[in-house]
C-alpha cells in the first residue's frame, strides 16, 4: 500500500479531531460515530494492524475507512509537519487496497458501479446532462473565454439544478464570457479519486479532458468546489491544463459591475467554507468578498470557520454514501445548530453538495423558521 | 592573528575624544576622566568602561580618525574576560548561530542578495526592486558580527574567513557576478568595515542596500508612486560602521515621496533599540531605551517606523505597532512606493 | 457471554455506541505508550451518568471489569483492560455544565476535554482561565485530575487535583455520590470543610470508581503574558535557583528542561517561566522581581535570562504546544513515554544525571524536565524517550529505559507518577505496608466484585 511507510508514525495525539481553536470534535467521521477507530489516528493505526495481519478487512473496517470525508481537518491540525500533508493521501491509498480486497460498503460499490457504468451517480445518460437548464438561453462553449463546469450534483439533482441555473444567471449579469458542454461531460471524478478508485478516476478525467482539449478550453470556471479541485490539482498530471476557478473566484472581482434594489432586505448571513475550496484550495476569502458586497448583508462568523470549518459531511463520497448520515451529531447537524448559535438568519454556501447536506439537516433539526440554507449566488440575486 | 588596525598615537594626541565623550550611555565628568580612561583601553588595563559598555558601535562613528575605538574596546573585553552577558547565553548562541555545514552549491546570478542569518526575511526579496535576484541565506554565510555585542572577537576572527570562503565558493565563484547586496547592512559592515580593521581579505564586491535601492529607483522611477507620508527611522547599531549610507537613504526617502520627520534619537544621536542591553542581562536599560525611542517617535508624528536592521524590528516592532505606528522595513517601503 | 454483554450494554447506551467488534477491541487494547496490548470485550460510550451506573450495575451482576477511560492519552496505559471486560470511553460527556466567575470554578463532565473548556473559557469568560496539562487539547480533566496531572499554572496552583473542588463520582458498586461541597450545598467551591472523600478517586488508576462530573478552580487570565528563559551550566545549582525563582510568587508555570535537541541546547540547563499581569507596568514589575531574585548568578555571569525577542515569543506562549507531541515524531516511528516522578527538588541534580546515565547506557533519544508543583514544593521530573513504534527492539529498549528510571526515581526518593502496572507494584514495595493494607481494605469495601480496572495497584 503506498503511504504504508508512515501510517506507524502517526502518535494519535488527537490534535486531528479538533479545530484550531478546539471549540468541538471537528472530524465529520470521528463526531458522528465517537469510537476512537473512526478518528484519524485510529485509521491510521487499523491501517497498520490490516497490513500487519492483525485485524481482517471486515465490513467495519471498511466502513471505518470509507466514513472519512476527506475535509482535510487532520490534514490541518495535525501537529507533525510535513507527516501530515500524507494523512488523506494514506486514506486514500488504504481505500485502494480495500477495494483490491474486495471489501467495499455496499453504498460504495453502487456509488461506483453507476459511475462505471453511465459515468454519473445518478445513472442518467451523459447525452442528457443538459436537462438542468430547464429553458434558460445559455450558449454551447464555442471559443468564449470560459467553459462552465457543472458537477454531478448541479448536473442531476434538482437542488443542485436550482443552483446551477442561479450561478449561471448571475455569471450572465455579471457579463462573464462563458459557454457550457450539455452532452459530453463526465463525473468530475473528485470524489472517486477521494475513494481510492484510482483507475475509474483517471478514466473519467482522461474522457473529459478529450472533450475539454477537443474544444481548445483554456480557462474554466466550475460550479461546485470539488470540480474545481479536481481539474486543477489532479487534471494537469493526465494532461489536461486549464486556468480552472471556482465561480465565486471569478464573481468576486465583477461584483463591482452590479447593481441592487433599494430594497434589499437585511439579513445576518453565516459563510460555511466548503473543504475543497477552503481546507484544500486554501480560497476562504472570495465568498466572503462577494457577500461583504452585497446590500443589506450583515456576515457573522460562526466558531468554526475558515481553516477551522467544520465540514458538512458530503466530502469523500459521503454525499451518496450516506455513511455518515444518521444520528444526532452528523456533522451536517450540529453544523447548523453552530449557524444559529451564532445569530444567522441565512446559512450561505458556495458547494451543491454543502446546500443539499445542510438543508437536510435544517429540516432534521426543526430549524426551518430560525434559519434558511441558500447558496452564495441565490443571496446575490435576491437583491437585485 | 592579526591586530585590529589602530594607532595609540591618534588617542593621545586627540583633542575631543569624542568616541568617549558623545557616547550616551557611559558617562565621564570631564574630558580628562574620558581621556584616562581611553588611554587605559589602549594600553590593555581594566577600565570601567569595558563594563559598562552597551557595545552600540557608535564611538567607531563619533572617532574623528577612525581609529576603531570600538573593536579595539571588545579586543580588550575579551582579552580581560570581561563577559557582557553570562557565560552560558554567550556559549548557547555560539552554538546556535555556529556554520552547520548544510549549505550546497547553489547557481545564481546578479543581483545576488546576502540575506545573512534571516531566512525568514527572503519573502522581502521579490517584485521590480529585486527583479533577476537570487537570495542566499542561512548561518553557513553569517556575518558574525553579533559577536562583537559578547567580547568574541576570537569568533569573528574564526568565522569570518569561513563564511567569506562559503560565500564564494557555493556561490559567487560560479556565477556571473562578483558582487554581492547586503540585505543586512552588519554584513556590509562585517566586509567592509571589520574586514578592513581585521585584516580580513574580502574577493567580492559588497553592495550596501541602500546604494542597492537608490539605483534601481532610478531605474524605475516611472514606476514610483510618493507616499506622501511622514516616517521615522531607527538607525540601527551597525550603521555606524557605515554611516555615509544614511546620506543615501535620505535619497531614497526623497525619491519615493517619504518625509524623514526629524527626532531627537536619529542619526548621529540614534537610540539602541534596546535588543543587545536585554542580551547583556539590563532589561531596566532597555525598557528605558524602549520607552525613550518610542516616545521621541510619537512626539513628531508621523505613520511609518522604518527599520533597516530586522533584529530592531523585532525587538521593537509590536510596541512600535501597539502605539499606532506602522513597523517596516526600508526594502518594503520602497516596494509599497513601487506599487507592490 | 460477550454476545450478551453486548446486547445488554446496547439497551443502556443504544447499539450505536456499544462494540465488540475486532477493529475497537484492536485499538482500545493499548495506548501510544511502549505498554502491551490488553484486549476489552466491549468499548461502551454513554451519554449520561445514569447510563455509567447501568454499565457498572451490569457490570457487577455480570462480574465483568471495567476500565474507565478517557482521552486515552496516559502513554503508561492505565486504560487497558488488563484482565479484559468493558472499556468505558468518556468522550461523548463532555459537556461544560457550569462556570461560576465570581467564585472562580468550572464544572465539567467526565469526559470534557481540556481545548473544549479553554475554548468555552476563552469566548463566554475571556477573565478565566484552567490550567492546562502539557498533554494535547483533546485529553480530558477528568483523567487529568484523576492522575494528579499539573499543568500551566501549577507553580500557582499545585497540581490538577489539588485545584479540584468536588466531584460526582458512580461507585463500583452503583451508587451515585458526591464529594466536596456540592455534597451539601449544590454549589461547587471546595472540597473544605468536609472529610476530603475526593482522595478516594485521586491517583487509584481507576479502581475506584468513575468520576462523571467535577469542579475545577479557574484562575484569572491575563491580558499580557510573557516567558523568559533561565539558562545555567552547573545541574547543583537548579535547587537552589528553583527556590529563589518560585520565593517571588509571580510566576504562574515553571518548567525546567535539559535536551540533546536543538543541538544548542545541549548540555545546558533551561527553566521557562510563564507569567502574566493585567497591565504592561506590572508585567515588568514581575519580571524585575524574577530577574532580581537570581541576579547574584547573572552578576557571576554563570547564568542568565535568554535573549528572546517578542515575535520568539510567541511559541513558548503556545497552551498547549504541539512541541510536546512531536517529539514522538523524533525517531520517526510515532511513540514516546516517560516516568514523570514525583519528588523532592532538593534532587533535582541527581534526577538529571540519572536521567542522562539511563539514555546513555540504553541508547535511548531523550528530554528531561521538570514542573515545578506549587510555590517550589515539589516538582514532577520528567525522562522522555522516543521509539519507533514499528522497530521492536527499539520499543524494548525505551521500555528497559523506562523501568530502569522508575527504579532510579524511587530510589532518589521520587515517586512514579501516573505509574504503570508494573511500576505500581515497584511501588507497593517500598510502601509502609500498613498503607497498602488501608488502600486494599478500602477497596473492598468500594469495588467487593472487583470489577474496577482490576491488576491495577495490585501486588
């Protein structure tokens, strides 16, 4: 298993399960389930003790090693330099040898197999991808200056859809010259990478950058954060070189170019850093531009944030695993226990993944007249 | 070993002494008192001044003949075993700053800046003013010259030599430059000045920062947006083994749109910044520095302290910042007028 | 049997937090320490201290151990379950359950963590503050307490459990009680002026019971906050140096350290003294009260105070500091333990020579230390040895290393603190026999199944 070399290093201190400023558990995995294995560290040392022989690959472990969510918390907090920039990679890698085993959680294999099969979760033809545009007038990529990229989540799910039509709106207000692919594009592969299903992951990037290198795209500007991850840190390395921004990198340097009603209603706006623009892109600033910028919008801070956010629980795969779902202290739940407790009317998002995670747990915690879930761009348009 | 280049003759023949008389920190009741006690310096007896001593510099700038008062006084500080601090903050600093023996050959080429001991400090390095340059830094190239604050003069003698031979032979013997800028300007003092005193040979070039700064704004004077904005400079202890550089300053000051307001504690009278008294175990003293820099700063206005010694800012830097100054270095400055 | 116990301890705490699978019985069989593994049958997690007294009820009926456990972080491994039965882990009762600001104490679940209350502290009552062990932020007060920890402001406080109040504490045999003033009055100030029952559940390695909440005094915190660093050659003088340091009562931790690493260091003998004042002018003042009291060493210029400006600070600042955990990092290999011994400080130059013959003779990297415990009292002296975790030999030499320090401590007169099971019973043999007789009958009258972290404290 590569990365084997460092797993017994680790000293499972348990600097990894906190934030920086310790407020709470902020280890999606480690906050849901509480026995020590689902930490960090315990990964680490289950690791170890599989390679050794001392325990099996049984369903829990597989579990265990699956429930990650790759939000990069340990990666952060860890108190060892240099050893900890190779936590998630040795997750990863250990994800791998499992899935060589043969011992995967029944939701990953499906995850997988849909991806396999019709290059999506969702199990919807590629050749209708183009579906969430539901009758807005948004060029095919031609030679515009940017391609959009729509993730699974925007591409499929309907929460997802209502957000890509918003960022797409405003992109247009915003005068960004932009065009998107309604029939070729594939899953972004963040996520499979993240699983440790190297292969698929290559083959789903290579698929796309044909098309990409097909269409001569030189700067890209992506929905959802784990995109923007994914091609920009992983697609160069199987030849896919693109200038790649999440929207809101984009957006927060045109917001000068728009104007508001009068009548914007004031509202106390809670950011949730998404971890793949956040913890893994190191972006906590571009959101909060655009926000600052708008009328009417007083941001707060809740404990967790920026480096220290605490992640939504959708990272990893989680998103359609569901590995991480159930109980009282998912940490989607007490994610938006913390945006009430901090005073937010509004819980902003900039990740499909985050909105569907977070309002879900809006409704799971009764919290539907306290605080609304919406996602940075939904908050831009209101005030126009 | 060689002798420090000094002349007895020059003492005894001078009318002012002034390298006693203006010092601020020991006190003398006449220029007699000065006089006798300068003359013991030279004829290797104990003096109080060797106890005293802040090791500031300042007298090899007030001499009228640059008659190296100041290495001459830590010549016989260490001859004496007169020790400035305790033995074992002396011993764990040699240590710590000592040649580690990491450094490898490395290509650069001009301009070529000495970042001496401040690996921190090579985030500076960058934009139009240092455009092309390459850095080299680390306590494999140190100039040493903090030991004249701990009565080692034995360690300059050992060390320099080492660190010039390190820097020309990693660096500069390679490359397509014989110069080197001194992004420190005790490194230009240590190759200069001491070298000279030392009897040091010196085979590169070193350029003083600020003769550095002066002609790249030239260079890019097109580029220059003034500041407009008042500042205040803490002259650090190692300018005064180079004080016609102050003058250059000035220059550069002018250029990009900054206003030297006048203090009581500036130029010749410049105050220590309280950092080697806090090494020598006079924490009162330095409090007291402190206290006198900062107050004099505060009472001409102004939105800048600069800094040209990191080890200043340091020292200095969060009170100078609490008080409602802005610490910086001159290097950052002069790239704020550049726009960057 | 263990199918049972597993459904059983499922109705009481809900099937998500009950496991005897083999990844929990792996993990929960040792701690970071160089101590053998000691498997549970079942890690059990509850939520409240009627599911702790169900546990220890089943316990009972069962004749199962029970180990108690918190963050896990001992390193001697007090938490493994020597003689197998149900680990308790204390992390999901973490809740801050009281601050009281005026009479300065905090009261805490059994498994609250030390970063969780710093944190609470630091937004809700930025005037208070606890003293923080040298453990990483996730180890709890409890557990601290428990083992007499001491932490970052011991020079002003004692140690951890002398800074205790009271404590709710579930009996092994079941029943629920309470010790210190909250027994009589619901209020959490002291354990004064009642018989001082919190001595039944202070350093018993957890075979007494299981404390599930507990007050803790809180200190002021200070707006400015400052280190300085002693340096001196000559070991004999530490005692000495010690003393005149802690006469001023300004400093609120004091903690003595001798190190191979950074190479600079070597040889020479460090003391950081954290202190902090509300204002700059006081600050000073303490720190001229600090400098004074050992000025006649400076003036011999055989020692003397670090120079260290403010931005070099800031790391020996850091509560807690990670410096700590990463010396498990020092061999590469993620392991370090140390014998921390009580003693005297008048030994202090004994206890550091030793420590150095120890490292020399079993090849062993190495730090020594100390914390100074109240106003020069005593003091725990530290011998830390890293290994690699994944190099047999090397564990085996650092665990050599640890019992030949654990005999060098009690024979200077030290004694081990938070000792491993084998060290207990190095212990126990040099005991007045007539206190290990009480400590027995005690616990027979407390544990009568012996369920409590049984081989503990045992001859």
């Amino acid at each position: 298993m590569e990365h084997e070399e460092i797993l017994h290093r680790c000293f499972r201190c348990g600097y990894c399960k906190l934030p920086g400023n310790y407020v709470d558990i902020n280890c999606p995995a480690y906050l849901a389930f509480r026995f020590e294995t689902y930490s960090p560290g315990g990964r680490m040392w289950l690791l170890r003790a599989w390679l050794d022989e001392k325990i099996s690959a049984s369903e829990r472990f597989a579990e265990i090693m699956f429930s990650c969510a790759t939000c990069g918390n340990c990666v952060e907090h860890c108190a060892f330099p240099e050893f900890r920039d190779r936590l998630l990679l040795a997750f990863t890698a250990g994800k791998e040898a499992l899935l060589d085993a043969g011992q995967v959680p029944a939701p990953v294999r499906d995850y997988l197999t849909k991806i396999q099969l019709h290059g999506n979760p969702y199990g919807k033809s590629v050749k209708k991808s183009g579906q969430w545009l539901d009758g807005l007038d948004v060029a095919l990529f031609s030679d515009q200056e940017h391609l959009f990229f729509i993730d699974d989540v925007g591409t499929y799910d309907p929460r997802g859809q209502e957000i890509a039509r918003s960022v797409v709106t405003l992109l247009q207000k915003a005068g960004i010259s932009f065009g998107i692919i309604t029939d070729a594009m594939n899953s972004d592969g963040n996520d499979v990478k993240a699983m440790g299903e190297t292969a698929l992951f290559e083959d789903l990037a290579e698929k796309n950058i044909k098309v990409l290198n097909k269409l001569n795209v030189k700067k890209i500007i992506t929905l959802s954060p784990h995109s923007l991850n994914a091609l920009k840190n992983d697609y160069p390395a199987l030849g896919g070189q693109y200038q790649v921004f999440h929207y809101t990198q984009v957006l927060a340097f045109a917001m000068a170019g728009l104007t508001f009603s009068d009548k914007e209603p004031e509202a106390k706006i809670a950011y949730h850093d998404p971890c793949y623009l956040g913890r893994h892109n190191t972006d906590y600033e571009s959101a909060r531009m655009i926000l600052r910028s708008v009328p009417g919008v007083t941001l707060v801070e809740m404990d967790r944030n920026r480096n220290n956010a605490l992640c939504c629980g959708g990272g990893g795969g989680n998103f359609f695993t569901d590995i991480l779902s159930g109980g009282d202290e998912t940490s989607a739940r007490v994610r938006v226990r913390e945006a009430v407790d901090a005073g937010a009317e509004i819980l902003a998002v900039a990740c499909p993944m985050c909105a569907v995670m977070l309002e879900d747990a809006v409704k799971a915690e009764n919290l539907d007249d306290r605080i609304q879930v919406l996602e940075v761009s939904e908050i831009v348009r209101q005030r126009f | 070993m060689k002798s420090i280049k000094f002349n007895p003759d020059l003492c005894v023949n001078c009318e002012t002494i002034d390298c006693l008389m203006k010092c601020q920190y020991v006190t003398f009741s006449d220029i007699a008192e000065a006089r006798e006690e300068k003359l013991k310096i030279n004829d290797g007896k104990d003096s109080r001044v060797l106890h005293e001593c802040l090791t500031c510099y300042s007298c090899q700038e007030y001499c009228p003949y640059d008659n190296n008062p100041f290495f001459l006084l830590v010549e016989r500080q260490e001859e004496k075993g007169v020790l400035p601090a305790p033995k074992p903050i002396v011993e764990e600093q040699l240590r710590m700053m000592a040649p580690k023996g990491r450094i490898t050959k490395q290509a650069v080429s001009g301009p070529v800046v000495d970042m001496c001991a401040f690996p921190m400090l090579t985030g500076c390095v960058r934009g139009k003013l240092f455009e092309g340059a390459s850095t080299i830094v680390g306590t494999d190239i140190f100039c040493n010259i903090m030991w004249l604050h701990f009565a080692k003069n034995s360690t300059i003698r050992e060390r320099v030599p080492q660190m010039i031979d390190n820097i020309m032979s990693f660096y500069l013997k390679d490359s397509d430059t014989n110069e080197l800028v001194c992004f420190h300007d005790e490194c230009y003092g240590t190759y200069t000045s001491v070298a000279d005193a030392y009897g040091i040979e010196v085979p590169f070039k070193p350029i003083h920062q600020f003769d550095y700064y002066n002609q790249r704004l030239d260079i890019l004077k097109d580029h220059i947006k003034p500041i407009n904005a008042k500042i205040v400079y803490q002259r650090p202890c190692s300018n005064r083994l180079c004080p016609q550089t102050d003058q250059v300053l000035d220059e550069i000051f002018e250029k990009i749109g900054a206003e030297r307001v006048p203090r009581k504690y500036d130029r010749e009278n410049a105050l220590c910044c309280g950092g080697v008294p806090r090494a020598h175990q006079r924490d009162e003293l330095a409090d007291e520095l402190v206290e006198k820099n900062i107050n004099d700063m505060l009472s001409v206005g102004a939105t800048y302290c600069v800094f040209n010694c990191p080890f200043c800012m340091a020292t200095l830097g969060q009170e100078v910042a609490e008080q409602g100054l802005m610490p910086i270095l001159v290097s950052d400055l002069v790239q704020i007028a550049l726009g960057e | 049997m263990t199918t049972d116990l597993i459904n059983r301890l499922a109705k009481i705490v809900g099937p998500g937090f009950v496991s005897g699978e083999a990844e929990e019985r792996y993990l929960y069989s040792m701690d970071p320490g160089t101590m053998p593994a000691a498997a549970p049958d079942a890690v059990v997690m509850p939520a409240n201290t009627e599911e702790v007294q169900q546990v220890i009820l089943l316990a009972n009926e069962l004749k199962v151990p029970i180990v108690p456990m918190g963050a896990g972080l001992v390193l001697s491994g007090l938490t493994r379950a020597l003689r197998g039965g149900i680990i308790v882990d204390m992390k999901r009762m973490n809740h801050i359950i009281e601050v009281n600001p005026q009479s300065r104490y905090a009261v805490v679940e059994g498994g609250a963590s030390q970063g969780m209350l710093k944190s609470y502290l630091k937004k809700h009552h930025p005037q208070l503050k606890h003293s923080m062990p040298d453990a990483p932020p996730i180890a709890t007060m409890a557990g601290n307490v428990c083992i007499h920890g001491s932490g970052h402001l011991s020079v002003l406080g004692g140690s951890h459990s002398d800074m205790l109040t009271g404590m709710e504490v579930v009996l092994p045999s079941g029943e629920i009680i309470r010790t210190g003033s909250c027994s009589v009055s619901g209020e959490w100030f002291a354990r004064s002026p009642l018989p001082d029952l919190s001595g039944l559940f202070v350093g018993w390695a957890g075979t007494t019971g299981i404390v599930t909440r507990l007050g803790i005094k809180l200190f002021p915190s200070y707006k400015h906050n400052d280190v300085l660093i002693f340096v001196a050659e000559d070991a004999d003088l530490m005692p000495e140096i010690i003393s005149r340091l802690t006469s001023t009562q300004v400093a609120e931790d004091m903690t003595p350290w001798m190190s191979p690493k950074p190479a600079w260091a070597k040889g020479f003998l460090h003391i950081n003294i954290a202190y902090g004042a509300h204002t700059k002018k006081e600050l000073i003042f303490k720190r001229n009260l600090l400098q004074a009291s050992v000025r006649e060493y400076i003036d011999q210029k055989i020692a003397g105070f670090l120079p260290l400006p403010p931005p070099q600070k800031g790391r020996f600042l850091e509560i807690p500091s990670p410096d700590l955990a990463r010396f498990a990092d020092l061999r590469k290999g993620g392991g370090f333990e140390y014998v921390g011994a009580l003693m005297a400080i008048e030994h202090f130059p004994q206890a550091y020579r030793a420590g150095l013959a120890i490292a020399e003779k079993f090849n062993v990297s190495y730090s020594l230390g100390s914390r100074i415990i109240g106003a020069g009292h005593c003091m725990m002296f530290f011998f830390a040895y890293a290994f690699n975790r994944a190099d047999a030999e090397d564990v085996k030499r650092a665990s050599d290393a640890l019992e030949a320090t654990n005999e060098a401590a009690l024979k200077i007169g030290g004694i081990p603190w938070k000792a491993e099971e084998p060290a207990q019973k190095q212990i126990i043999d040099k005991m007045d026999p007539n206190t290990f007789a009480l400590m027995d009958r005690i616990r027979s009258v407390l544990d009568p199944n012996q369920i409590m972290n049984p081989g503990n404290w045992e001859k």
